[in-house]
C-alpha cells in the first residue's frame, strides 16, 4: 500500500466538511461575498509565499538530483502559476500587491505556515512533502468535486476558481506531488509512517480553520490596536 492509499480513508471524511462550508458552497453555487474571497485571496497570496519556501527547503533536503529537480518544478508552479492566478484576481478587485504583500497574516495563517514550515526544517524530506500534500491534494478535490456541477467554470464570478484547481495542468501538480510522497515514504518503518500521517492530517485540519477565517474575515483575535497591518480592503 502506497503512502497516499493509507492517508486517503484517514482525511477525505474531513476534506468532505470542506465542501460543506459556507464558503466553498459559495464558490461553488457563485453566491460568495466578494469581500470574503477578497480576504481569502490576500490571506491565501501571504500563505502561498511561505508555502513556496517548503518547496525551496525540499529542494536542499532532497537525496538526489531528480527529487530536487521535482521540488524546483513544484515551485515554479506555486509562484509563477498559481500566484499568476492570484494576482490576476487582484487586478479585478483593485488591490495592489505592494498592499497584499504588506497586510499582516492572519492568526490562522501564521499557526498554520508557522507549523508546515517547522515540521520541514525539524525533519527530512518526508516531512516536508508531508507538509506540503495536503493543500495542493485537496484543492483539487474540491475544484474537481465543484465542477462536477453543469457550468461550473463558466460561472462569472468563481467559475474560474473551479476551473484553476480542476484542470488538467494543476491535476498534473497533483499527482507529481502524490507520486513524490508516495516514492519519499516507501519503505519507512511504522513509526515514521505514522509521524508523516500526523503532519498531514494536522494540516488538513489547518485547512479547515483556513476556510473558516475567510469565511469570518478573521484576522487575530486580539483588540485592533495590536494589529500591525493598516492596510485596508
């Protein structure tokens, strides 16, 4: 049994409670606040360039030359292909990235970076595809799952969301990062097995709360004047 086969069954029953959450149902049906997916899409920029740094961090960790060549692939998609998206959308909304960049993370986006990044540093490789799986995973789940429904990707407001995480081209993204995981944790005794599966159901459960603080437009639960953004939406 592959590594992906034995973590399926453990995190699709939570991934299912993504599809419904009120802000994916909103996604999916084009219903959704403008001003929380404005939220979500300056959040989620932010989390996108921690993220990328997992890629980097792979890259050093990587045993051979092929998996560090499979890492800097995976980079160059995060930032040159799902940020492009990204920054498309903020275009349309007339925010600068100048001002993205500069907002302040979220509680949940620094709990959730903070803990993917200190797992990979802390570990070998394993650890940090283990880290990063689960985002670039259940994206797709949920854009695949969204655009089962007739016109989904025609929609006019998020139908290009769906079609972004549903394509063939991020389905490729998908399945090069299950493949490496799956190669990453072959043969690992139990134990580190059992480790690796902790890391990603934990980020799956950061996942959740990441949906929900959009959905809340959460920033920290903390009076305004200890906020160091003044950006503002």
């Amino acid at each position: 049994m592959t590594f992906s086969e034995r973590i399926w069954p453990k995190v699709e029953p939570l991934w299912a409670t993504y599809l419904d959450h009120p802000f994916v149902k909103g996604l999916g049906d084009d219903s959704l606040d403008p001003k929380k997916f404005q939220h979500w899409l300056i959040q989620d920029y932010n989390y996108l360039i921690e993220y990328a740094r997992l890629f980097a961090i792979g890259a050093a960790k990587a045993p051979n030359l092929k998996i560090m060549q499979t890492f800097t692939d995976l980079l160059y998609g995060v930032l040159f292909d799902e940020m492009d998206g990204h920054r498309e959308y903020a275009k349309e909304y007339g925010l600068s990235l100048e001002n993205i960049e500069n907002t302040e993370n979220a509680e949940v986006t620094t709990a959730y970076t903070s803990y993917m990044l200190n797992v990979s540093q802390a570990g070998n490789v394993e650890n940090v595809m283990a880290a990063i799986l689960t985002c670039v995973w259940s994206y797709y789940y949920i854009g695949h799952e969204l655009a089962k429904k007739e016109d989904a990707t025609s929609q006019p407001h998020y139908g290009s969301w769906i079609e972004t995480y549903s394509n063939d081209d991020y389905k490729e993204l998908v399945d090069q990062s299950i493949t490496l995981m799956d190669e990453l944790a072959a043969g690992k005794p139990e134990r580190e097995l059992e480790q690796l599966e902790d890391i990603v159901i934990t980020t799956s459960r950061y996942e959740y709360l990441f949906w929900d603080m959009a959905w809340n437009q959460e920033n920290w639960r903390t009076p305004d004047s200890f906020s160091h953004s003044s950006t503002s939406y």
